[in-house]
C-alpha cells in the first residue's frame, strides 16, 4: 500500500512540472510569430487575419508538438521560450538545467 502512495505522489509531483495544453499552444503560435520575425516580415493589418489562418492552420496539423510539449517538456523551458525575443534566446532555453 505504501509503495502504491510513493507511486501516486511522485506522478503528481511530476505533472507539477509539465505545462498546460494552453501554455503549449501559446508556444507554437509563439514559435511562428518569431519565424516571421527572423524573416523580416512587416505586418501590415491586412496581414494580420491571414497569419491568424496560418496559426490555426500551423496548430491544426502539429497536434503532436502540443502533445510532446505537455507529455516531454519541462514547464521552465516552455516559460522561458514565451519570454523570448528571438529563436537564439528560445534555443537558450534548451540549455537552462
């Protein structure tokens, strides 16, 4: 029975850690939003309703970058990735222990 105990606390312990299905969307819609940073691309308001598209569209076909984010990856790394200002400081977050 003990050992059962340890099992359920470590498991909930564990989830303390992972980020929310929420916290991965925002990353991916983050992840593209640099990508067009990178490229240069200004964004005009006409734009704008098309690169939402592309979003929905982006998240629609990675449904297993959301699941291998909340199953696999740390909370601190995808918090760290929503601050950063560019993909150099996102790949520094893969870095961080």
């Amino acid at each position: 029975m003990k050992r059962w105990i340890a099992v359920a606390l470590l498991a909930v312990a564990g989830c303390k850690n992972a980020p929310s299905e929420d916290q991965c969307r925002q990353l991916l819609e983050h992840l593209v939003d640099l990508e067009f940073k990178k490229a240069g691309a200004t964004v005009t308001d006409a734009m704008k309703a098309e690169i939402a598209k592309q979003k929905t569209a982006v998240a629609a076909a990675k449904p297993e970058f959301i699941t291998v984010c909340v199953d696999k990856t740390a909370k601190e790394r995808v918090t760290c990735a929503l601050a950063a200002k560019d993909l150099d400081a996102v790949a520094k977050c893969d870095e961080q222990k």
